[in-house]
C-alpha cells in the first residue's frame, strides 16, 4: 500500500472477500451522484427502498434519486429523526414495516443513506426483512465510512446498553463518497478520526506514523484524505474477512471501546456530552494508560497516543466531558453490560505499544475499578 | 430408515449436520423432565430464559423449571399470552428486553417451551440479542416437533404478512418430547399430522404409503408416533442441511404453503376459522389439484392425498373454511405479497405426483386465479 500515491484514479475499490458474500468498497469523491450506475452494473433489483434523515436528506438525497431514477431504480424513501435515540425499535419497527409495503423483492436492495445510526438501523432493518434482504451502505459520515458500514454489524441500542439488539448482515456494496465529508462539522470529523488513528494502534504502526505526519492533510480533503479512508478500510476488511462473527481477533477492533461504551451509556447517549469516536479517544488513551499501569507497555506510547489525538482535537481524559462528573462505580456497571463480557470474566483489548493490541480476557474487575478511580481524581490535572 | 421397529430405545437422535452449528434433536417420551441433564451435557452456560405461553407454562414449565434446577441451571421465565398474535412486534420487544435483562451470557441460552408460535418468536428473539444467543427449543405440539422447531427460520408476522420478519438462526439443541403431544386437542394433532403428511408428499412416497396404512396408530401414540416424528425431522433436517438459507431445494418445504398462507392472510389468522396446518392441509390438496390442472400429475394422485388428508379428519377445500366465503382475488393479493415471489413472477410447489414435488418458478398468476375462482365456484359440492 503506497500512502502517498496522488497518481490514482479517483475512486479506490476495496473487495471484502467473504466467499458468497463478498463486496466491494468504493472510495472517492461524486460516489452518490453515481450511485445509480455502480448499483445498476452490480445488482438486478429495480426497486430500491432508501433510509436517511432530516440532516442528510436534504443535501443528498435528491441527487441520489435522480441518479437512481436515471438507471430505471424506482425509490421509496424513508426519512426518520437525526440522532442516537434513532437506533430503537421504536424507529426499527415503521421502518421494516415501510420497506415491507414498498414491495421490495428478492433482488431488489434496502439502501443506507446516512451516517452510522440511519447505517446500523437500516442494515438491522434489511436483514430481518424476508430473513435477510440485500443491503447498500451509502456512508456520508467519517466515521461510517471508515468503521460501521464495513463489516456487517448492524443493530440498535436497549434501555439497557448500546448495540445490544442486532444481527451480523453483510452489505451487498458500500459507496463511500469523500465529497460528502465536506459537509461535516468539525467535531463529527473529529469523532471519525479517531476510529482512523484506530487502525494505525491495532497493528499498523507505519499508519500511525503516517497519520501523525500528514493529519493536517487528511483533515484539509483530497488524496491524503481518500488515502487516509481506503487504509482504514482494508484494514477492517481484513480482520472481518479473518472473523467475521467476532469469535476471536475481530475483537481487536473494539480497542478503545470498552472504556468508550461505558463512557457513552455514563452520559446516557448525550451527543452534547460525548459522542461515539469522542468516547473512543478518551477509551483508546485509556486502554494505554492501562497497559501500561498492568506493566504491558511503556507509559510513553499511552503519551504519544494522547498527543496525536490532543493535536488534531479530540478529548482524551474523562474530565473533559462536560457535564456532572462521572462515578467510576457507574462506568464499572456498564463496564459489566457490555457485550464483551464472558463468563463474568471482564475482556479488554489492551497493547504491548503502538500497533501492539491484543485481546486479554481476563482483566481483574478490581484493577479497572483502582485504574478509573485514579483517572477520575486526576481530573483536575487534565488539561495542565 | 426402519419405520416398522419397535425394538428401538425410547429416545431417538437426529443430528442436523450444518457444520460449525450441528445440532442434536432428540425425539422420545418424558424428555421435558431430563432437559436439564440433556442440555448441561452439551452446553457450558447456566444462566438460561425460559419463554413459553399461558396455556403450556402450567403444563410443563414447573417440570423444566426443576429439572434445569437440579443441574444447577439458574432459569428466568418470561411468560405470553398464547395465539399467532403473540408473532408481533409488540411482544417481541418486551422479550428482548426481558433476555436482556436475564444477563444471558455466551455461554448461557434461551430456551422455547411451546407450539410454533413461541418457537419462532423466541428464536427471533434469541438470534438478534447480541447478534446471536445460544437457543433451545423444546416444541410441545405435533406442529413444532416436525416442522418449525428444526431448520432455524425464526421470525414474526407483519400486518401485511406472516413470517415477513425474521432470522435464520440455528438452535443448538431441540429436545421433542413426545409426552407432551398427550395433551393437544385433536384439532391441534391433526393439524400437525399435516406437516407429517407433507413429508412424504414432497419426496417419500413410500413414507406416505406408511402413513395410509398407519395413520391410527400415529394418532393413538407410542412407537408409531415416535418413528413418524423421527421420520419426519430427519427429512426435514435433510432439506435443510442441503440449503440452509433457502436459496434452492428448501423452498420443496413450502408444499401447500403458498397457498395456504394466503388462506390463513384471507381468514385474518383467525384460529377459530382456521389453524396453519389447516391451511396447509386444504393447500396441498390445492397444488396437487392445481398441477393436475396444469397437465403436470394425474387427478388420481390428487384424489388420493384428498382422501388420505380428509380420512384423518382435515379439511381438504377452501369451502370448507366457516365464516364469510373468501374471494379469489383476494387470495391472489395474498400470493403475491407471500415471500416466494421473485421479479413479479409466482413460484409454487407443484408435483409430478404423490412424492414428486418440484419447484415452479414461472407459474402464470392467471391460471392461478382462474383456478382459484373454479375451487371457489365448486363450493357448495365440498363435502359432497
């Protein structure tokens, strides 16, 4: 993989090799102006239902019906409210029932216009349809072009913890087009790096040094950018090709994520507080920090993770949430709710360094309850 | 397969060979009392939900409840109100909610206790916690034992269709305990025998032979009753085995169902007017009626399942169905919202004769219908 390559055609196909369900990933700008035609070369359906919400609709989705409506795909779309609150059965249910009235036949697709929310809801809602109907992720989030779209995890939120009602249902394409990312705020940009930077910890380390070298770039859109996302997913492509249930090193991909769910359910899904890549930030330094109290790892490749994602932004201590202060009793509880928990034993993904992560699966409860206790008496110290 | 012996053990096992997800099914007397040694023998997990309906909790979960109990298998039970209108969202939900709640871990299970309708429910409920948790089933009627309980289609209804929501997703144990049948009305048994009687239609024309001749027996219980059920999952499992996902030969299983289902959507799944394997009775009469039309099978074939069926006491025409007479248009509504279509066309099992079933995929919906409007007209000579 050549980083630097600014000779290559605009858009960069990545093939997820998953026997009869393999797909393929496009990268590049104008993807949804396109749309149509990729589809059309790719799949027989003519009848197409569409997921998006009030944010994204207006500035995409005219453009991707028309480009549908230009290849004979007929499109009944489905607009639901912007937001986590989105991923509930109180949304999934009139979807399903939605896709079902739009008489959406075997060939035909269930298409995701949106971010990671409108991406996990609808896949969840493609496959329970018929027991599975074929599905195109159409990501216009950093962060759903890099990590939820590819990959096959869909699902909503339980009163009870996040992402713990679902299925595994492959997308039959994902078009990722880099030209929609201009619309994003600077913090939703933010939130999708980290789950970039993500990758180069797992076990790129050359990444990583790449990305501190040229995140100005990849921040600024163009080459660095489209780059930046293709790496990202060939990376997820291939640990899901690997494991595509999570029974082993797919969880190498929650690096960051223990910690960070815990955060999230700790501030109740309030975007305003926290938002997914923001927890993943603080829980990837966190997951550093404590490889490197458990005597894992040295102390200053937690301080080099920190200092990248301090440089291009993003929060890393619990203490910068705003808000009421976290009890770390609270974050252990939804420690012990999340779904990478077996047998009461507690499993994080923890490193031996930069690009070092591994999956320990038998984390004392009482080291991460004297770890967060620490981290959160620091927290007037956090941003000296 | 040696329908006639009566030297065998009380407990047969058919083993569902799909792999990473085999299964045991295990058919025999007093079953329900040994679940928990059966279940702790092959699963590590002690934690399991129990869902199960009014009617059958009284019967037999105190029994499950125990024996669970004494291989130290902690059980929360989640109790529904019986009938297809439990196959909803709306109490799919709350099951969900309440397996959540249980804290069932990987290891751990859901375990159905009842007819088809908790079967499939719990199962679609068990396949998206967690995208995915160990399942059990233990079917308590004639019905589930042969049919829904093997195969792992799970799923609920939708106002506009049965079955139009749901998963594929395997149980790791079903556990037929034939006692259990002692308590069903006849209507229910016979409603099952249905599917039974299926069996042979679809490709064992000798096993139908068998059931011509030992059909009371089947009925009155012991060895008869056991081999038929035996007989019956290990044709089943062979089907699926060869197509899991139904993406070819299992669609064999619809025999009678495509037409059935639309009789059971035209009747508002009324149980009072008419119960599934009522429908599939009356709908394989239809398709073997239907093929005979087409020139495909003699009439003789056909009179000779009319027969067989209306011996054991189902009934075998559409006029036979109380209430209001139904309308063939109607029934051709309800054919082409039924999931078996694809690109417009309609796809019936049809047969070449009694156990020479085949799949027809390019059916003219006008030939349907003028058949249909001809059995309707024919209705006043029903039980002539």
């Amino acid at each position: 993989m050549d980083l630097e390559n600014t000779d290559a055609p605009p858009a960069r196909t990545i093939r997820v090799e998953l026997g009869a369900r393999a797909y393929d990933i496009l990268i590049g700008p104008g993807l949804i102006a396109s749309a149509g035609l990729e589809i059309a070369l790719r799949l027989k359906g003519r009848r197409m239902a569409v997921v998006t919400d009030e944010n994204v609709a207006p500035l995409y989705l005219p453009s991707l019906l028309e480009s549908l409506s230009a290849q004979g795909i007929e499109a009944t779309p489905i607009i639901l409210p912007p937001g986590e609150k989105t991923k509930s059965f109180d949304h999934l249910v009139p979807v399903v029932e939605s896709i079902i009235g739009a008489r959406i036949e075997r060939n035909d697709a269930v298409i995701a216009l949106g971010g990671g929310v409108i991406g996990d809801l609808t896949g969840f809602a493609a496959g329970i349809v018929r027991r599975g109907s074929r599905f195109i992720q159409i990501p216009t989030s950093l962060l759903a072009q890099v990590d939820s779209s590819v990959g096959g995890k869909t699902g909503i939120n339980s009163p009870q913890g996040k992402n713990l009602v679902g299925v595994f249902h492959q997308p039959d394409l994902v078009l990722a087009d880099t030209s929609a990312l201009d619309s994003l705020s600077p913090r939703e940009f933010r939130a999708g790096y980290a789950e970039v930077a993500k990758y180069g910890l797992i076990d790129r380390p050359e990444f990583f040094t790449w990305l501190e070298a040229h995140w100005r770039e990849v921040f600024a859109g163009g080459e660095a950018r489209i780059e930046a996302i293709a790496a990202s997913c060939a990376a997820k492509a291939e640990v899901v090709v690997a494991d595509e249930r999570e029974n082993g090193r797919r969880a190498l991909l929650n690096l960051g994520h223990t910690f960070g769910h815990a955060l999230e359910a700790a501030t109740a899904y309030d975007s305003a507080r926290l938002v997914h890549g923001e927890g993943v930030s603080i829980g990837m330094v966190l997951a550093h920090r404590f490889s490197a109290r458990m005597n894992l790892a040295g102390i200053e490749d937690a301080e080099r993770v920190e200092r990248h994602l301090r440089d291009v932004g993003l929060p890393t201590r619990i203490g910068e949430i705003p808000g009421p202060a976290l009890q770390p009793e609270r974050l252990m509880d939804a420690i012990a709710q999340d779904k990478k928990v077996k047998g009461g034993q507690l499993t994080f993904i923890l490193t031996h360094g930069i690009g070092q992560s591994f999956i320990a699966d038998d984390v004392p409860a009482s080291e991460v309850l004297a770890f967060l206790t620490e981290q959160l008496d620091a927290k007037g110290a956090t941003r000296a």
